[in-house]
C-alpha cells in the first residue's frame, strides 16, 4: 500500500454524481474552474474546495463509518498528511454535540477517538517525526473530543519522565490554539514539571 492520495479537484461528473453543481457553488462551497479545450472546442469545469480544511472535514465526516478505511489511511499517512483529518475525527466522535449532526447525516459511527489517538501514537512510535509535534497534536486530538478520559490514552506516549510528571515543549513554539489544548490538559491533571 502507497500513500493515500488527496483529491483537491472534481470533475464533471463527479459534481453531477453527487448532484451539488448549483447549490455547491451557489453558497461558496465549491469552486468551478472553466477551462476551454481548443482540440475539441468544448469547456470543461473542474470543480474544487475554497479551503482545504473543508475538505479535510469531510474526509473525518466519511471515515466515521469506515473504521478500516481510517486505519489504513491513518498508518500510511506521512509527515502530518491527515493531522487536521484526525483531530476533525476526534472532535466528531467525542464531542456530544457532534451526535446530532452525524445523525442528521445517516452515519454510523463504528469508531472512537481513543481508537484513533491510538493509531497515531502506533504510527508516530515506527516513525522519526518530531516529538515534540506529536505531542502537541495529541494534545489538540484530545481538546478536539472534549474527552478527558483520553488523557490516559496518550500520557505514556507524551511524557518525558518515568513518574509521568513531566511535560517537555521547551522546544516548540506554542500557538494560541495549542495553548488552549494544554489549559485543557493542565485543568485534569497533577503535572509538576512543564519545561
């Protein structure tokens, strides 16, 4: 198995398949590039996301009923490929506000954000990606779920020390987001070291 491909452009069809055309592009879910053929004197459209973090939400939204498909893609997904797809995951499969709208879609929700942090954690541990971002993803997964149950999931993962007192992001530049992640962590747990 090769790494998953990321589809950022629709054709025609595809657009037609899922009857979106006008609706799509009406609201400024999509956008339509015309694109002239001069060997077949036709017009073609190609159709694509106006953010890519559309996108990656809903790809969390379909793995939600494809544990197998989200494992797959999550074990061979590289250098931070599906970071966003994972966290939109956790946050739809925790979140009890997330319920509802899963269910106003007909999805069946087969997985849990603890099985997902759990692949991460199983890949990064056969990968030489930065630690110090993982930890921080996990981190956001975990804000993401409003879950604090999980924290016990990723600690051993996350922790630098043996007593699991210890959490080192001396390296790491700290966004605002990040930050709220960590305030999320601190308030359930008895760390005593944070460098």
């Amino acid at each position: 198995m090769g790494e998953p491909s990321v589809q950022v452009t629709f054709p025609q069809k595809d657009i037609d398949e899922l009857k979106l055309k006008e609706d799509a592009t009406k609201c400024g879910l999509l956008s339509v590039t015309k694109e002239k053929s001069t060997v077949r004197r036709t017009h073609c459209c190609t159709y694509s996301f106006n953010h890519l973090t559309i996108q990656e939400f809903f790809a969390a939204v379909a793995l939600v009923s494809n544990p197998q498909e989200a494992g797959r893609m999550i074990n061979n997904a590289a250098g931070g490929q599906l970071d966003l797809v994972c966290m939109f995951l956790c946050g739809l499969l925790d979140d009890p506000r997330s319920k509802e709208f899963l269910d106003s879609l007909g999805c069946q929700v087969e997985m849990t954000a603890e099985r997902v942090l759990q692949l991460v954690i199983e890949r990064e541990k056969r990968r030489a990606r930065d630690h110090t971002q993982i930890t921080l993803l996990l981190l956001l997964m975990i804000h993401e779920s409003r879950n604090p149950n999980l924290w016990s999931t990723a600690a051993g993962y996350v922790m630098e020390d043996e007593d699991g007192k210890t959490l080192d992001l001396s390296r790491q530049h700290i966004s605002p987001v990040e930050l709220q992640a960590l305030t999320f962590i601190f308030e359930l747990n008895d760390f005593t070291s944070l460098k």
